[in-house]
C-alpha cells in the first residue's frame, strides 16, 4: 500500500472518530454547532485529496491538471478553515495539507 494512501486513511479515520466523540458527547448546543461547523470544513479539505493523486505513478497531461486543480481547491479550503478557525486542533494538519497540495501540484 503507497504511503500517501495509508496516511489518507489514518486522516479518515481520525476525522470519523472526530466525528462520532462530538456527537456523544454533552454540551451546549453553540458548542456542538460550532465543532460540527469545524468538523465539517475540515472535511472540504479532505474531500478534495484524491484529486491530487489523479494519475498514480503514469499520470497524463489531464491527470496533471487534475491534480493542479485539486491542490488549489485544498489549499483554498484550508486556508479558509485557518482563518475561520485559528485555534483548533486541526491547524497543524490543515497547515501541513497546504504543503503537501503545494508540493502534489507543483
């Protein structure tokens, strides 16, 4: 399994047990809106990390072009959550996407 594969899943499956422990637990409901509001921009990342993989290992001119596009659309969503939510656990990972969308579409 390549290893960009392997860390997608681990990031999944990070954000579904993400998920799953906002949702059990008690709170105000200001409190679950706005992790539920994070939680989900979060996802608008993630959802646009297979495009920058578009190709595998014999991408094509388009596959290229996929993976521009991709890796704009990742940089922009997590620049958004940056500045919409400063103080989240998040932020390193959302900073870290940016260079690995940097690094894919260049």
């Amino acid at each position: 399994m390549s290893v960009c594969l392997v860390k997608t899943q681990c990031k999944f499956a990070k954000v579904l047990l993400t998920l799953l422990l906002l949702l059990g637990r008690g709170g105000s409901c200001a409190e679950e809106e706005q992790a539920t509001a994070e939680a989900k921009a979060f996802a608008a990342i993630e959802e646009n990390l297979p495009k920058m993989r578009a190709g595998r290992s014999n991408p094509t001119e388009s596959d290229l072009e996929i993976r521009r596009k991709g890796s704009a659309e990742v940089i922009q969503a997590a620049r958004q959550f940056l500045t919409n939510y400063p103080g989240s656990k998040k932020v390193e990972d959302a900073k870290s996407l940016i260079v690995i969308a940097l690094y894919k579409g260049a």
